[in-house]
C-alpha cells in the first residue's frame, strides 16, 4: 500500500523502528549545484540526512543520483563529512522521473529516498512506478 507518511524512523528521528533499515539502499536525490560547482545548503543537509540513514543498518548502500556533476558533488561531500560505506552514483538523469528511472536497476528490494520535504510525494511515485513492487519509503 502506498502510505502518506512512509519513513521507517519513528519522529523523522535517526533511530530504526523495524528491521528495515538493514540492506536498505538510501537514494539521495540531486539538486542543481551552484554556480562553480558547489552544492546548496539543501543539498548538504540531504546528503548528511543519506549519510545518517545509510549508517544506521547493516549492508545500507548510498545511492547518489544527479546528472550535471551532482552525484560527484554529493559524493564528495559525503565523504568530507565521514561516509566510508558503500556508494553508488547515478550521474546521468536531468529530472526526478529520470532519477527513478536510471537508479532502478541499481537498487536492491528496501529504498529509501531522501529529497526535499514538498518533493517527497511525487519522488516516491515515480520511484515506486520505477520498481514495481518493491518497498518504497521517504524520509
């Protein structure tokens, strides 16, 4: 069923409530970067929040996804903050129904996504259009 309020974090709070925030991939979505190459405070804040779930479970991945250099952006930012996990990047999509369409193949049965709090309806319809039947969550 598709839920209003999907997070698997009790209070939108860094702690699990369920077993699924292991193996869980955590997609980050993009924002366009600022002029020079340097991503907004909003996307630091997305990318720290994707840092935070994806070390909050055993076999989490980070899943980067934004074409124009903001995957490579994200990654290096999660890195200067301390993310040593498992990362993947998606470097091709333009928009959000691309960034479904281009990370499915790469995700595994447990997703979350982390973007913007008025963009979270539309990006988990596309992403669950995008997987079919897999588990779908926004945080």
């Amino acid at each position: 069923s598709d839920e209003a309020d999907f997070s698997p974090f009790r209070d939108k709070s860094n702690s699990c409530d369920d077993d699924y925030c292991e193996d869980m991939d955590v997609v980050v979505l993009g924002r366009r970067l600022l002029p020079g190459g340097a991503i907004s405070e909003e996307l630091k804040a997305r990318v720290a929040k994707g840092v935070t779930l994806a070390g909050s479970g055993a076999g989490n991945r980070l899943v980067l996804s934004g074409g124009d250099g903001e995957a490579s952006a994200m990654l290096n930012y999660a890195t200067s903050i301390g993310f040593k996990g498992v990362t993947l990047c998606e470097e091709q999509s333009k928009n959000t129904t691309e960034n479904a369409e281009k990370t499915a193949p790469l995700l595994r049965p447990r997703v979350t996504i982390v973007t913007s709090t008025y963009h979270e309806a539309r990006a988990k319809e596309l992403f669950v259009r995008a997987l079919k039947s897999r588990a779908v969550r926004t945080n």
